[in-house]
C-alpha cells in the first residue's frame, strides 16, 4: 500500500471512506485482497481514498481480520463518504469496477 498525496488517473476505482479503524481496516483489506494491484491510499485527514486501477474487491472476512472482530458489509456504507467507479455489494464482498464498455 503506498500513502500518498499525489493526484491519481481517471481509471482509479475504490471507497472514500471516514477516518478511523473501519478506514484503516478497508485500507489494509484492499491490500490483501487484490496483491496484483498497487492500493494507494491518500490521507485527507478526515478521510481515506482508498484506490486502485480499475477493479477492486474488498472481502467481509479480511476487514474482520484486520480489525479484529466481526463486520457486516453495511458497516462499511455507514463509513463511507463517496466511492469512484461502479459499486457491486453482497453481505461477503464490495467490487468497485471501471465498466469502460459505455
């Protein structure tokens, strides 16, 4: 994962998520759930984007992992302020996605 202030592209998918542990857990999550990807996540103080290049899934089970006690899915809405790309949401998963097609 690299935290960074730099200005990211226009095919960067992912959640804006509300600083704290639920932010800190999604970001280390998006790490371990897509290792193909570089996760860049840049520090806005008061939020979190979390990004990669044009898909990315995040787990219910790798939060839970990373924070240490049980999630549901419906959590992460609550934290979240926006997100770029497409959103696709069961009660296992969150894929953000870039549907270049249109």
């Amino acid at each position: 994962m690299s935290i960074s202030g730099d200005k990211v592209n226009n095919n960067m998918v992912g959640p804006i998520v509300r600083s704290g542990e639920v932010a800190l857990a999604v970001a280390e999550a998006a790490e371990i759930d897509n290792p193909d990807k570089e996760v860049i996540v840049l520090d806005q103080t008061a939020y979190l984007r979390i990004y990669c290049n044009q898909k990315m899934i995040i787990k219910r089970e790798t939060i839970e992992e990373c924070l240490g006690k049980k999630f549901e899915m419906r959590e992460l809405e609550i934290n979240m302020a926006s997100f770029a790309g497409q959103i696709m949401q069961t009660s296992d998963d969150v894929k953000f996605y870039l549907d270049i097609t249109k």
